[in-house]
C-alpha cells in the first residue's frame, strides 16, 4: 500500500511538473543590515531543458539558511524545493552589517511548471528561524519570464557519465583566464574532476556525475585583490577580501554567472580563478570559487566543494567571529558539526562504545595504548572544537578535509554525509 501511494504521488508530481524540460529562473535580491532582512523578486526568465533532480522533489536533504518552495495552489502540495545559503547571511553576521545596508543577488533554478504555481522563499536565522520570507505566484504563461536564447559558451566534458537527466551535473567555469589561456583552464578543470573523484564517495560514486569545463574568457589575466589595489575585468567579477578578509575570494555577480551559463546542463558550480594567491569560498547550493595555480589547489577546491555541494561545516576554528553562527540551545544543520543539542540526529550512531562525549584530542602514545596501535585518527569521536568556534561546537575527527589541507580524505562522518546527498540526487528515498 506504501509503494502505491507513492507511486501515485509521484505520478500527481509529474504531471503538475510535466513542462519540467524547461527550467525556470528566478531572481531575487536579498537586502538588509544586521537586524533586518528583505527578499525582493528581481526578474524571472527561462531556458531550454531541465538539469535538476527529479527524485526526491518535495523534501529538502539539509534545511540550510534558506529554502525555496514551488507549490499547487489548489493542493499545497510541494512540486519542488530546494535548501540554500547565501553570502547575504554571512555579510549579516560581520561588523559591516552593522553600519550599512547592502542588497546581494540570488539566482534559483527550478523546474517550469505547466501552469500556475506559487513560490515562496525564506531565510533563517542562525536558531533556524524564519527571519524573512516572500511568496509570489509564478505563470508559466506570463509575458514578461523572459526566455533566453544564448550561444553556449565554449565548453568540454571532462566525465561524461550520461544524460543530463539522470546525472549530477556540474560545471567547472573559468574565471580570469584570458583568450590565449584557454588550454590552461581546461587542464585546470581536468585537475579539479581528478581531486574531487580522488575522495571518497565521490570515486566510487563518479558514474553519477556529469563534470563540463566552461571557458569563459576575460580581458584580463588574473582576478582582483582589492586589499593590494589590483582590479581586473574578469567575466565574473570575483575577487579577494570579501568582508575585508584577505582569503576570502567570491563573486557578488551571481546573475552574470548563470547568464553565461544559460542553456548548459548545471545544477552545481566550481569557478576556478587563474591565480596563485592562496584563498577560496564555498556556499551551499550556490558556488564554490578557489584558486586554481596555488600549491594546495587540491585539497582547497575538494574542501570548498564539500560546502556548495554537500553542505558541510567547517570543522576549524579561530574564535574570531564578529557574532557566533551556532548556539548550545540550537543544533546546526550541517551534517559534520554538532553542539549536543541534538546530537542522535548527527554521528551518534557511529561511535565507538569506548568513546567519551565530549572526546578528548588523545596523547599519540596514550592512544596507541588503548586502542591497539591504531591512530587517534582512525576513530569517530566528539572532539570539540568547529563551526570557526573554539568552545561549545564539535567535529567528528582530530582532523579532516573539512578541517585543514593536511588530511588525504574526507572523515567517515563527512563521506556519509556526502554520500547521503548524493543518493538524495539520484535515488528515490
């Protein structure tokens, strides 16, 4: 009987969503200080195709610091939705916010409905509240979703494992490189496919996985660093010390990218920069951007697509934080962090009897001792310490890709938490 109505459901969603080799896309501006938050619809238009999943449609695999909803007006069944995080919120969270007002953009791709739809957005405040919302209603008949018609931009398989609609699809994109640098992206592109499927299980599960390297040209060779006065016309725009830190390397320009991207297959998007200058950012379900020339380019591009892709935490920390992200009466949503709130729904299930909670980081020959000449790194435990926060948020490991660049894998706690997205991609659940 649950399989039938399953099925049923399933069907009922198809057809609701029967337009779906379309994609629709909407977007937004989310503006706002510290305190207050605004979501305005900016413009929305369409394309040829659908790259996005087709399982798992009404439910989201992590909550995130945001989601966006498509449902029947009549039913109030939810068609689509999909969880997010935004620069925005991260901006919410710096001295800055305090001062001045700014307003970012957010673009968001779903499938075109066959007829009307509404759509709602909101986005949560570090206890996972809803701090701002907006719901509109989308006609797949309206004039003014305007439908785009680019010419794709000069791009390469680097795994081609299938179909757009059964695979995770995702594009490489450069960024800096100029016209005569073309070949060097593409070899870059190809040793970023060779990082990621070098950790598990993104090796073991690479025939669920489309990788494009897209080569956008810029006029300038490089990107900028504001911090040293050097700006450069790149296609995207990104540049180092976003919110005044040194490292930290985006683009604001978000409906630039998807216009260049307009008419691919992508669900997921790794910009590669042409520098050497150490940095990077990763943002769950919208982009990961790192450097493509520095000597830890590899274990840097793995690390930030563990974020935009799987929506891991980062498990390091320096009690430097403007406002804390995570609090003891809230239990973060990333999957590789917890502050024992709840901490059943996390690793519970995956540590050792003889493990302490909270564990402490062992003595290298007292751990030998006890555990049979094993490393302390070969256990699950609850070390505290993540989430940027000293005290208070804890990891699984003593270390991992999540934490610096000196581990070789992901910990066992972040490959299941990867594996769970991608099945969450590419089964019914």
């Amino acid at each position: 009987m649950h399989k039938f109505f399953l099925t049923l459901f399933l069907a009922l969603s198809a057809c609701a969503l029967s337009a779906q080799e379309m994609t629709l896309r909407l977007d937004y501006i989310f503006s706002g200080t510290d305190k207050s938050q605004e979501i305005s619809l900016d413009e929305m238009s369409c394309f040829d195709g659908w790259a996005g999943r087709r399982v798992n449609t009404d439910t989201v695999a992590l909550r995130g610091n945001g989601q966006i909803r498509m449902t029947d007006p009549t039913s109030g069944k939810v068609l689509y939705c999909q969880s997010f995080s935004t620069l925005f919120q991260e901006w919410q969270a710096t001295e800055e916010a305090v001062r001045v007002r700014k307003a970012f953009e957010n673009v968001f791709l779903l499938p075109m409905p066959s007829s009307r739809v509404v759509v709602k957005v909101e986005l949560y405040d570090f206890k996972g509240n809803v701090s701002a919302s907006i719901a509109h209603v989308v006609d797949p008949s309206d004039i003014l979703i305007r439908r785009l018609d680019p010419d794709l931009p000069p791009h390469r398989y680097i795994l081609e494992s299938g179909s757009q609609e059964e695979k995770i699809d995702v594009v490489i994109v450069a960024e800096g490189y100029a016209a005569d640098e073309a070949e060097l992206f593409y070899e870059d592109a190809r040793k970023t496919v060779e990082a990621i499927l070098s950790h598990e299980p993104f090796g073991s599960l690479s025939d669920r996985f489309n990788f494009i390297a897209v080569g956008l040209q810029s006029k300038d060779s490089g990107v900028s660093v504001p911090g040293e006065g050097v700006w450069k016309d790149t296609a995207l725009g990104s540049h180092f010390n976003t919110f005044y830190m040194d490292r930290y390397l985006t683009t604001l320009r978000l409906r630039q990218l998807h216009d260049s991207l307009a008419g691919l297959p992508y669900e997921h998007i790794v910009i590669l920069a042409n520098t050497d200058t150490y940095g990077g950012g990763g943002i769950f379900n919208s982009y990961t951007l790192t450097t493509a020339h520095h000597k830890a380019f590899k274990p840097v591009v793995v690390h930030e697509f563990g974020h935009s892709f799987a929506g891991l935490a980062d498990e390091y920390y320096y009690d430097d934080q403007f406002v804390e992200f995570y609090y003891p009466d809230c239990e973060p949503w990333e999957q590789n962090i917890t502050t024992l709130h709840d901490f059943s729904s996390k690793w519970e299930d995956m540590l050792p009897k003889v493990v302490a909670v909270p564990t402490p980081v062992p003595d290298t020959d007292v751990w030998s001792e006890i555990s049979g000449g094993k490393e302390a790194a070969s256990f699950v435990g609850v070390y505290e310490g993540g989430g940027y926060q000293s005290k208070g948020v804890y990891r699984p490991f003593p270390d991992c890709r999540m934490k610096t660049n000196a581990p070789d894998a992901f910990c066992p706690v972040c490959q299941r938490a990867i594996a769970r997205i991608i099945s969450f991609y590419t089964e019914t659940l």
